[in-house]
C-alpha cells in the first residue's frame, strides 16, 4: 500500500516465463538509476510481476528478486501468481464488481488477460504511471556499421517518463530480431510475387510488405535508426482506420485518467494484444518516444546483459528447423487475429476482404510448403477459416471485456 506520494510511482510491469528474468529486470532499473539528467530522486519504482510457471518450466523462485542491493533499489514488488489473482476475483465477484464470467473475460489465462492483471494491480497500488517491459527484450540498440554492428545503451525508463507528460501513452521502437521472417532466395518454387500475396494475406496495417521486404534484406534483422535516438522530439502518434497502433512492450501508460484506460484482448490461442488495445485509443494522447529495445527472438544473446556485445548478428536463413518453425507460429498468430480485426475496423469491407484472403492463401500456401519442404504452412488457412467463422463471438467477447473492465474501474474498489 502506497501511503505518503511525496514521489512519482512508476510501476515496471513484466508478464514473463523465462528463467533470464531477474537478469532482464535489475539491467532496466540500475539503468534507471545510473541516468545522469533525469532527477530519478523524484521516482519510486515498483515492480509487477506476472508469471508462467509453465512456460519454460520455472519456479517462484525464478522471479523473486532476494538480491538485497537491487531491493534497496525498488520500493515494493509484486508477484502475481494464481493464487494472487484468484483472490482477487473471489473479491470482486463477490462484491458484485463484475461476474465470474467477466472476471475470466479479464483475468483468465492468456498472455492479454496477463497484462491486465498487471495493469489492475498497478492502479490499485496508486501508481502515477505504468511501464511494460518484455523478458525478451534488452535496452540496447543495434545500429548498421561498414564492418558489423555498434551498440548503444538506451535508457528505457527514463524516455517514456520524460515523453509522458501531458499524454497517455507512449511507446518506443523495436530493432534486432522484431521480424520472424527469414532471408528468402526466390526461385521457381517461390517467387517473389507470390511471397508478397503471402505477407499481404496475413499482415496489417503495422506488417507489411515494404517493412518486410526491407527486413529480410537485411537478413531478418531491424537496425536502430541513430537519428531518432539522438533526436529530443517526440511524435505524436496518429490515427489510421481508427486505430493508434501501439506496442505491447517498451509501453507506458499514465493511470491518472481511468477514463483513458483500456483493457488488452486477444482472440484464444491468438495474440495482438497491443493491436486490439490499439482500437481502444483513438481519443487518447499517444506519444512515440526515440528509445529502442533489442528483441532477442530466437533467445541467442543473453550475454547482452552481461555486457558482451556480438560485433554481428547472424543472418536467419530458411534452412534452419527453429527458424522455420518460428516463422509459422508467427504466420498463425498473425492469421487468427487478423478477421477480428479487419471486423473491428474496416466493417463495411470485411467480407470481400476475407474472400480475396482465402484466395490468396489457397493460392500461395502450396508454394509456401514446397519451398520449405514441410506442409505444415497448410494450417495456416484452416485457422483462418476457424477465426473467421468465430469473428462474432471473439468481437463479442473483446466488447463484455471493455464492459467488465469499465465496472472495475468505476467500482470504488480500485484503491486501498
């Protein structure tokens, strides 16, 4: 309980299954406390932690944080594991905030319903702002040199607590390995026109062909733009088909204006929480900040924490298994969610739209599986089909969970 604010409270929230986790969070806040022209004296940084025991294997253990002098840095943490949020529903259910079944629609399982408890437990805590950070993301850049790469520290906190001022949010960049997509060598088996009808079937609007044309180019890997670091200007953020596209990591939200505060959803079994939360702000003030975080996708540099930094990155080719499996599971999520959507935002078109997505699926898929020599690609069309027949519960669904989230914070119950 947060008592006397004589500081601004910062929440850092992490929903994380990886063992790596008390690494990726004592390199964020000695980065925070070590920065040289932000007055951190006037901050208190708390820390919520959402775990999955069953994500990599782990145990409590892995995410409590004992070291004593990364304690004396943080104020308070929390860690929120079943038994946590299942005391926390039995309340509000039987306080009458909202039913079991909204209570499931918003903390249940799932990496969206995840982000929400953090979120909830962060405005019950009285925090001033709320940060989300990935276990799988580093604060560092790397930028493109003549001869490999150069590396350059970001300080993550402090950019969004300094570009949050008089808005809601903001969210930062992403470089290293953002895109799953491997360098391809079109040919006859697959050409590069085909490909393109492929990535226009399952992106959006944030995942395209130009960005991924570009990526693979570069060999599946994002480099840091330097001129957006060393800029001191931020942009605001604007509105396409009704959408402010954020990112689900390198996030801050300010909790002032409850109003201005929306829950995460995703379809089951699909991701794009951040774009769904991406249809709930249009009317918000929504901020990008010049900070990038490194994504190590494929879990390879970890050493990155410890100060070891590769002079090159290697380049992610169709030969290798996890990189095609990668690929999949990436193409999948990105095609479960894709029929909510283009319902949520573009109604009037949706069902020519998803007719022209099944012919170009049904199209391109065989060349897709005959060019990675498996045919495991063909699911990708049978989920879509699923989604798409399953659009108007899973709309149904994100519209009872915005409801039940407004009942929570309209309840009184949000403060101790």
């Amino acid at each position: 309980m947060i008592e006397n604010k004589k500081k601004i409270n910062v929440g850092i929230g992490f929903v994380t299954g990886r063992k790596n986790f008390k690494e990726i969070a004592e390199t964020y806040i000695r980065s925070f406390t070590q920065n040289d022209h932000l007055d951190t004296n006037k901050y208190a940084l708390h820390l919520f932690v959402a775990y999955d025991l069953k994500y990599t294997g782990t145990q409590v253990s892995d995410y409590r944080i004992t070291d004593g002098r990364l304690l004396e840095l943080v104020d308070s943490a929390y860690y929120l594991g079943p038994a946590a949020i299942a005391a926390e529903v039995d309340t509000l259910v039987k306080d009458n905030v909202i039913t079991a079944g909204e209570a499931d629609l918003v903390f249940g399982e799932g990496y969206a319903r995840k982000r929400n408890t953090v979120l909830y437990f962060a405005i019950k805590n009285n925090m001033d702002f709320l940060i989300f950070l990935d276990d799988d993301e580093y604060p560092m850049a790397n930028i493109k040199a003549d001869h490999g790469i150069v590396w350059r520290g970001q300080e993550i906190l402090s950019a969004h607590l300094e570009g949050i001022q008089n808005a809601d949010m903001t969210h930062g960049y992403h470089c290293g390995y953002i895109s799953p997509i491997p360098q391809l060598q079109f040919n006859r088996q697959l050409t590069e026109q085909e490909f393109k009808l492929f990535i226009e079937a399952i992106s959006n609007d944030i995942i395209n062909w130009d960005s991924i044309k570009e990526k693979m180019e570069d060999g599946g890997i994002t480099y840091a733009d330097t001129a957006i670091m060393d800029s001191k200007e931020t942009i605001w953020v604007e509105s396409v088909n009704g959408m402010k596209f954020i990112s689900g990591s390198n996030l801050a939200i300010n909790l002032e204006n409850r109003n201005k505060i929306f829950p995460f959803y995703n379809p089951p079994g699909a991701r794009g929480e951040d774009t769904f939360l991406s249809t709930c702000i249009d009317s918000c003030k929504v901020r990008k900040v010049g900070c990038y975080t490194f994504h190590d996708g494929f879990s390879a540099y970890g050493q990155i924490l410890s100060g070891v930094l590769p002079e090159s990155l290697k380049t992610i080719k169709p030969d290798t298994p996890s990189a095609v499996k990668r690929f999949l599971k990436a193409a999948v999520g990105w095609i479960r969610y894709k029929p909510l959507l283009l319902y949520i935002t573009q109604p009037n078109e949706y069902e020519k739209t998803m007719a022209e997505i099944e012919e170009k699926l049904s199209l391109v898929l065989p060349k897709i599986c005959l060019y990675f020599g498996t045919g495991d690609f063909q699911v990708i069309l049978k989920e879509f089909n699923y989604y798409r027949s399953h659009v108007k519960q899973h709309f149904e669904d994100f519209e009872n969970t915005k409801k039940a989230w407004r009942k929570i914070m309209s309840s009184g119950k949000m403060v101790l």
